[in-house]
C-alpha cells in the first residue's frame, strides 16, 4: 500500500499498480501454506498483463523450514543456498524471457523466532545469499531490505522498531518502512 500511494503520487508513475501475490509462509521451492513461488510463477507474473516489473522477496520460510526440525550438515547447507539461489535464477530468466525487470529484496534476518529456532548456520545461509542478490548482474535492482530492518548491534536479528514481536515477521513501521525503501526511480518511464 506505501509503495502503490508513491506511485499515484508521481506525474511518472502514477499509472503503475501494485498486485501484491505475497503468500504467508510461501516458499520457494517446496509447497507449504499454498504453491511454492516457482509454481506459481507464470499464474502469478507472466499472466498479469502488463506486468513490466517483479520485486521478488523470497526465501525465509525456505531457510527457516530446512532448519526447524535440525541444523543438517554443512554439506546440506551449501545446497540448500544454491537451491534458493537457483530459484532466484528461474525467476529472473523466466522474467527477462517476458520483457520484466526483476528487483531483489535481500532477506531480513529472523534470528530470536521461536517458529524457526535459526542458529548462526541458518543466519550464515541467510548472508550468503544476501551477498549473491547484492552482487551487480544478477537482479535488474536491489532493494536491501535486510540493511534497512536489522538491528545495528545485532544484525542477525530485526530492529525493535521494525520487529512485530515474534522475530520473525516486521511490524506496521517495519512495512512501511519497507515501502519507502523501494527506489521509485526502477519505475520511471524509459
């Protein structure tokens, strides 16, 4: 809602809308509470019409369920960060392939919730794959979200202001906040 009221806010782009397909506790790649994100990608994006951009902020509930029940070995956790980054890569192929730009939002630590239980392996997880959507030639953009709602002394955990209680999910300023970050400029015509 605070990225579409930028928008009608702008001469440039108030005629973008926003369709928010955010499912809670959706995955990347595995079914969980509806159709994991790969799944439903071309219902969801390719279809739309008009769809010209994608902001794709995934991959918590990936991490968070692969360690909920255990740690698993290093190995495991290697490929489980290539698997979400893999996802990433579908998503951005599948888009460019229709003429949309894709902008990544970094994952938001999550470290104190007490549905997931993550320890320093999943928050090291986490990093990695920060690193991989920061790094230029992968997403058209990045909106770093993590950055932006991380405690400053303890960046494995959410910023008070922006946490709603459970460390896991942002509050109403932790969304809004959210919704300000987003570079209007990704939007303007071209």
């Amino acid at each position: 809602d605070v990225l579409a009221r930028r928008l009608q806010a702008q001469s440039e782009t108030k005629n973008i809308a926003v369709l928010n397909h955010g499912i809670g506790g959706n995955r990347l790649l595995l079914e969980s509470l509806g159709p994991n994100a790969l799944a439903r990608f071309d219902h969801d994006v390719i279809a739309q019409t008009g769809v010209r951009y994608l902001i794709v902020l995934e991959g918590v509930n990936d991490l968070g369920m692969f360690t909920k029940d255990g740690n698993g070995s290093p190995a495991e956790h290697q490929q489980e960060v290539h698997r979400i980054i893999g996802a990433y890569e579908q998503m951005i192929a599948r888009a460019h392939a229709h003429g949309i730009k894709v902008f990544g939002a970094t994952i938001m630590p999550f470290v104190g919730s007490a549905f997931y239980h993550p320890g320093p392996d999943t928050d090291a997880d986490r990093q990695a794959i920060n690193e991989w959507i920061r790094t230029p030639g992968h997403f058209d953009g990045v909106v770093d979200f993590d950055k932006l709602t991380r405690d400053p002394d303890r960046p494995d955990r959410l910023a008070t202001k922006y946490d709603s209680g459970d460390h896991l999910h942002p509050s109403p300023a932790g969304y809004a906040a959210m919704g300000e970050a987003v570079p209007l400029s990704w939007f303007a015509p071209e």
